[in-house]
C-alpha cells in the first residue's frame, strides 16, 4: 500500500478534529477525500505528508512510518496545501529552480521546462508569481509538489481558482499522474471527484462516513428508487399499496418510489398499470449523484 493510514487520531486542546479512521491507498489510485469544512480533511491531510504530528494511530507511505521530521517520507511524497504557500517575489522559472535544488535534483533546467510545459506555464514563466492570477499560482504550486517525482501526491483543492479549460486541463494531468503513481485529493467540486476519482473516502465530524467508487456509493445498500410517469392522474394511496413499496413523492410530472433492491419494482409497479389500465410514460432506476449521497451523509445529526 501507497498510503496506510490506521486508528489515526488527532486533537487541538480538547477537541478532537480526527477520530480514529483507517484506510488504504494503492498504488496506481486516485482517490477523492471529501467532506464539509472542519470535517478533518486538511488535518489528515497534513498528518500524512508529517507537516503536523498525529495524538496517536499509525500512518505509513510506501511501509515507512511517518513523523513530523522524518525526510525519507518527504521525499516520497509531493504536497499542494490548500493555501498554496509560495515565494510571491521570485519568478516562476526561478522558484521552480530554486524548489529542484532543495530536493537535489540531477538535470533541473531539464525537468524546470518539463513541468512549466506539462502544468501549461510557458507564456507565464518568466513573470513573478506576485503577478499570476490564482489559477495560474495553483499550476505553480501543482508544479512545485511533482517536480521531485514523488510516489505519492497529497492535493488540496488542486483545482481552486481554476476556469473552466484550465479544470480540464489539469484534470487530464493529475488522470495521466494517477496511472503511475498514487493521488490523494480533496475537493468541493463532486463533478471532478466523478471524472476523475476511482475511489470515494468521505469524513464527518473527524470520521469516516463512506468509502467506494463514487458511482456505486449509495446511503443503504438494500434500497433501491425508481422513477414513473403515468398518463393521467394516479391516486397517491393506490400508489403506496403497490406491494414492496416502502415510500412514494410527487416529483414534477411523475413519482419516486422507494423499496427493498431484492424485490424489482419496476416489474411491479407494471404490473400495477396494466390492472388499473394506465399508460406508463417512463419507468426507470434512478441513480443517487455523488453530490446527494455526499449531502445526506454529511449533514445527519
């Protein structure tokens, strides 16, 4: 395992901000950290890459344990914070030179114009980071954390600030990273967790609520929503008698119906149409988004 992370456990004074969560990371995954603010993410985020020392539980990169002063992890690692720290008063060629020297890399003129080209920095690259717009500050500070060729990359909120060919852009570099190495990110944009995520961990209140691939998360497993349009007006009551139904909306022109996943109840819900002699419009499974998973498992009391 890339990342290994088990009973971790993290408080400021006497409040907890991480309570005891484990998981995994593989090599070769890209894996979405969600959650609403001060759910825990920056926190374990900063634990992993040793910025911050854990109150106890174990985390690994690559089988080697991490502590805050531990520089054979660093160097496994490579790290955008959400606030993207950088040095505004340098260029951005003379700071991405001066972050490849830290880490003693052979070659750096070399792999300098490899990463201003791979994060789309050429027209920008001999202006003072002061002077970027934050999109631009964001590729610099996505250029600065794979410059060493870290197995591991830890981002948070990558794509902040970004427009939209520059979300594309940078979603198909961190997909083409992804194949080779492993990638952890947080982000509030569910629709860049769908396109380019292959897994879902999602944390409330310091700890974990979900963990999958984000078309298959789903509040309970045996539950299952179907969708139908009748032609004409249909009685709710006779709706809720159909058998297996547990729950039925008025959603627009049509009605959710909500029931066990054992039992197929688009084949009932037929049925029932063709006794009372109605037209069915549309029949089908819906499909809960990301998005709403995330909502409803994150605001529960």
């Amino acid at each position: 395992m890339s990342i290994e992370v088990k009973n971790l456990t993290k408080y400021y004074g006497e409040q907890s901000a991480v309570n005891e969560i484990s998981f995994e990371v593989k090599k070769g995954e890209i894996v979405g950290f969600l959650g609403p603010n001060g759910a825990g993410k920056s926190t374990t985020m900063k634990i992993i890459t040793g910025f911050i020392p854990s109150t106890s539980g174990d985390v690994k990169v690559c089988g080697l344990p991490v502590t805050v002063d531990s520089l054979d992890t660093r160097k496994l690692i490579g790290y955008l914070p959400e606030n993207n720290p950088l040095y505004t008063d340098m260029y951005v060629k003379e700071y991405l030179t001066f972050v490849a020297n830290i880490y003693k890399i052979k070659n750096v003129k070399e792999r300098v114009a490899e990463m201003i080209k791979a994060v789309g920095l050429d027209i920008e690259q001999n202006k003072k980071i002061g002077a970027l717009s934050k999109g631009y500050r964001q590729r610099v500070g996505l250029a600065q954390a794979i410059i060493h060729d870290p197995e591991v990359l830890i981002l948070d909120e990558p794509t902040s600030g970004l427009d939209p060919n520059q979300l594309v852009e940078i979603r198909e570099l961190i997909r083409k990273i992804g194949k080779e190495k492993t990638v952890m990110l947080s982000t509030h944009i569910m629709q860049e967790v769908e396109a380019i995520c292959d897994r879902v961990v999602i944390i409330n209140q310091g700890e974990i609520v979900a963990d999958g691939k984000p078309n298959e998360l789903q509040l309970e497993k045996n539950v299952v929503t179907v969708y139908a349009e009748f032609e004409g007006e249909v009685p709710k009551n006779k709706l809720k008698a159909i058998s297996q139904v547990r729950k039925v909306e008025k959603v627009g022109d049509g009605w959710l119906f909500e029931g066990s996943a054992d039992a197929d109840l688009r084949k009932r819900i037929a049925q029932f149409a063709q006794e009372q002699k109605l037209l069915v419009l549309t029949l089908r499974v819906e499909e809960k988004r990301l998005e709403e998973v995330f909502k409803d498992l994150t605001t529960k009391k």
